[in-house]
C-alpha cells in the first residue's frame, strides 16, 4: 500500500485563488486563513467583493425611478406606432392581393 508523505499532501491542498487572481493558495490551520504558496504571506484576494456589497452593487443594476416614469410615458407611444405599422402591412397585404387577382384576371 503506498503511502503519501507531507510534501504530497501540501501539494494537493494547493489551489487557484477562485476569485482569478492568479495566486496559489492553500489553506492554513494554525492561522485559519488561506496562505499564498510563493509568499507564505496570508492570502488577501484583491479581486474579493464582500457579500453586503455584491448585493449593493446588483441592487443599482434595478431600474430607477426616473427609468420607470420613461418607460411609463413611451410605452403608450409605442404601441400607438405598432398598432399603425401593423395597420399598414395589413393593408400593404390586402393590396397586393388585389394587384395579383387583377392580373390573373386579365390574362
């Protein structure tokens, strides 16, 4: 049975940061922290976001009040134009219609 020693057991615990800065981690139980390989200095990601302001930073992504009251003022607007637009193909279909009975009548 083959045994792993210390040195191949530091090397399994040995990961990339999950944030993508490009650091080699490892996890540290004295310390209880994530250490970098190359340093043996505690890991501090850069790339790090705590929680409280990753849920500020999608709540300004929401739409605004200002956003709203446009959306509001246009939308009628807009479906005004596609109403007309619909209006003319129908009738742009009708009279094409027309124009290819009239030809097959005059043949």
């Amino acid at each position: 049975m083959e045994t792993i020693s210390n040195n191949q057991k530091d090397k399994q615990a040995e990961k990339a940061c999950k944030y993508g800065c490009s650091k080699i981690i490892k996890w540290d139980l004295s310390q209880n922290a994530y250490i970098e390989v190359d340093t043996k200095q505690r890991h501090r990601c850069a790339n790090w976001v705590p929680k409280k302001q990753q849920a500020l930073n999608s709540f300004s992504h929401t739409i605004s009040s200002e956003q709203l009251r446009y959306v509001d003022t246009v939308a009628p607007v807009l479906l005004e134009i596609l109403s007309v637009v619909r209006n003319i193909e129908q009738l742009m279909q009708e009279l094409n219609t027309e124009t290819i009975e009239k030809k097959s009548e005059e043949q």
